[in-house]
C-alpha cells in the first residue's frame, strides 16, 4: 500500500496545514539566506495546494533554538523570499500556536507562515496538547518536509491523528517513490555505491542494502576498515580499529556482493594539491585519499551494466582537489550509465553538483540523514503517521 497523497485530497475551500523544510543556512545574524534551494524545493507542492483552492498554513524548524523564541532562527526572512518565488503574498505570523496565530488562519488562496516551531520545547516533545494545538488550525495535513520525516515530532507524528486526513507533499512523495524503488523490489541488476568517514555511521545500511542490491561497491576512508580487516596494509589511512570485528562479519555474509578499492591515491598529508602516488597497497606513513584508476574503472563497468544505482558517500576527500578525481568520476559514470540512479548525502550531492551531471541524477534526495534511515530499512515516523491510499 502507499501512502495518500495531495493529489487524492480534495484541497478547495480548505485550510491546509504543510510541513515544509525550511531549515534555510543564514548568515548576517539570522538575517539573510545563503541558499534558498529547500524553498524552492516545495514550491511545487505549495503551488499546487494554491492552484486547488486551498489556504495555506506552512510550517517549519529552523536550526536549533532549544525550545525558545530566538531572533536569529525566525522564518521572517523566509516568508521574504517566499513571497518573491511565488509573487505573492505571505504573511507572518508572530508564532506557531495560540490565540494570535488561530486568529490569522488563511482563506483559500492566502498563504500564512508559522513561526519556528522549535521555538516550543512541545514540537520535539512531540507533545499531546500542542500538536492539537497545531492541528485545530487546519481541516487537512500534508507532510513535505522529507528531511525532518525520521524525527517523530509534534509537527510531522503527533498532530496527524487529530486531522482528517494526513497526505504526502509532492516532494515526499517523489522521495518516497525512489527510494521505495531501490528497497522493494529494484530493477536489476541494482547496486549501491557507499562511501565517506565512517563505517559506523553506515553499518545499518550496509546490512540492510546487503539483502537487496547485486553489488554493493565501497569506497571512501569506510574502505580502509574492510581493507584492514581482511589484513590488507593500509599506512596511516582513517580507521575505525573497533569497528573490524564488524567489518569482518559483514564481509563473511555478503559472499562476492561486497566490493572493495584496489587501488588507492595516496599522499603524506591530507593537503589540497598535496603531492600524490597511486599504489596498490598502501605504503607505512601515507593516507589513502582517493579510490585508484583501477578500481574506477572497475566500479564504472560495473555502474554501466546497471539498471539502478543508489549512491550515498564521496569516494575520497572530494574537497580537496587531487583527491575527487574518484568521486568526480564515479558521479559522471552514474549518470552516463542510464541506470536509475538515487543520490543522497550532502556530500555526493556536492559531488554530482561539482561534476556537472546533477540534471542527469533520476533522484537527488533532499534529506541525508532521512535516507539513510530508509535506506536502512526503517520505516519513518513522519511517514508511518500518514493515511495509507485505500
Ligand atoms: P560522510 O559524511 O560519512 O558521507 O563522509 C564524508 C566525508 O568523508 C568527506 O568530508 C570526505 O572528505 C571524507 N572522506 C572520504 N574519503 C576519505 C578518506 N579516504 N580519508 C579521509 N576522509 C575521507
């Protein structure tokens, strides 16, 4: 079953209540947006609940207040731009709930911003009384804030069940699409592509991509663990030396599946322009940095006989220039292998963004912490509250 969505409700004359992500980075304190890319991410749903007759009602967090009002994390320079990408009106309100708040409630077509909700301790509570609060001032819910959907809070858990109905946004929807897709049932073959710091962040996944993908290819200082552990030198790379155990085990259950560097860029230290050797093995004293041309041009034909790539983690330290090569690389054969392919992390963003092959990525996921709890196999709070489509 899935889930219902905004284009099931029937939107005209209704006050609708969307859980947005706009946790915006400010500078100037608090004053100005350095990047408008998650507003901009729900404007489709916001105009589309517009163009159905629909009052708005959006809400969101912004960065982390602790549970008080705090000028420097207000959404007022959000309602701003808001009002400039979809030429017209947003009004502010003073806060998320209460007696002012219910005062200003939208008619159909007038667009009302909440306040920071993270300006009450109750939303990360997810308290009883405010999330009842949140939803007395709606008829209709939808969620969009798929980067928030792992957290069961007031505003994406608790106020669900006191609304008629509880939808997807657009944006969650197309995020829950692919990434349903790469869990349940993938075209194949369908393989993973892991990488960045650490294996602990990423075991969850790893096991779980395990049971599902054909190949799960791995790259990034994680690597050096597993290296490490089947007793491969690895000089002074990044390790986790009380994850090998670990590493060990999982290499033992995914029989050929899992697939490792070998290759590596090296170099002394870990400098932008830093003179560097590729080896196979890695000598004592040097960092590896970066996957090898071997080992991408074997990931690459193994991402090219593909049909589904999901990829989350940078293949070396891809901030600094030698050392992106891999990762350069490895997002340009992603989006030339015509696989559908599934992006998620900040930093492989990055990494599709800096290779120029972003418009060539089917999904690029808009919440990294979020995704990786799917990708693990969690079901997420902010999507379990939602209304199954019957
Ligand atoms: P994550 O947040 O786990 O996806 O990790 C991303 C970080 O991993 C980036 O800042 C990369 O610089 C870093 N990283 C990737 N490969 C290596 C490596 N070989 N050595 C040290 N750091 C690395």
């Amino acid at each position: 079953m899935s889930k219902l969505s905004i284009k099931d409700l029937d939107l005209q004359g209704k006050r609708v209540f969307v859980r947005v992500d706009f946790n915006v980075p400010l500078s100037n304190g608090g004053r100005e947006i350095t990047s408008d890319k998650r507003i901009k991410a729900s404007i489709p749903t916001i105009q589309y609940a517009l163009d159905h007759g629909a009052g708005l009602i959006l809400a969101s967090h912004l960065g982390r207040p602790k549970g008080k009002p705090n000028a420097e994390m207000s959404l007022k320079p959000i309602a701003k731009r808001l009002e400039e990408l979809l030429g017209r009106p947003v009004r502010m309100a003073p806060d998320c709930v209460g007696s002012e708040v219910e005062a200003m409630k939208p008619a159909p077509s007038e667009v009302l911003l909440l306040e920071n909700l993270r300006f009450h301790a109750e939303e990360e509570q997810n308290d009883e009384a405010f999330s009842r609060q949140l939803a007395a001032l709606c008829d209709l819910y939808v969620n969009d804030a798929f980067g928030s959907a792992h957290r069961a809070h007031a505003s994406t858990v608790g106020m669900v069940k006191f609304v008629s109905q509880g939808a997807a946004g657009l944006l969650m929807e197309q995020e829950l699409k692919y990434l349903t897709l790469a869990t349940k049932n993938p075209p194949r073959p369908c393989i993973a592509i892991l990488g960045g710091a650490k294996v602990s962040d990423k075991i969850e996944v790893i096991a779980n991509l395990m049971k599902i993908v054909d190949r799960l290819l791995i790259g990034g200082a994680m690597a050096y663990t597993f290296l490490k552990a089947q007793g491969v030198s690895i000089g002074k790379s990044l390790v986790e030396d009380d994850k090998l155990d670990l590493a060990g085990e999982l290499m033992a259950e995914s029989g050929d599946k899992l697939v490792l560097p070998v290759d590596h860029v090296v170099a002394a230290e870990i400098v932008a322009g830093a003179e560097f050797k590729i080896v196979d093995i890695i000598p004592d004293g040097m960092i590896g940095l970066d996957i090898g041309p071997r080992t991408v041009a074997d990931y690459a034909s193994i991402v090219s006989a593909s049909k589904m790539v999901v990829w989350n983690g940078p293949m070396g330290v891809f901030e600094k220039p030698p050392f992106d090569r891999g990762t350069v690389a490895i997002a340009k054969a992603v989006a030339d292998s015509g696989a559908i392919s599934v992006v998620g992390g900040g930093d492989s963003e990055k990494a599709v963004k800096s290779a120029g092959v972003a418009d060539r990525i089917s999904h690029i996921s808009t919440g990294g912490g979020a995704s990786l709890e799917f990708l693990s196999g969690m079901e997420l709070p902010g999507v379990a509250a939602l209304n199954e489509r019957r």
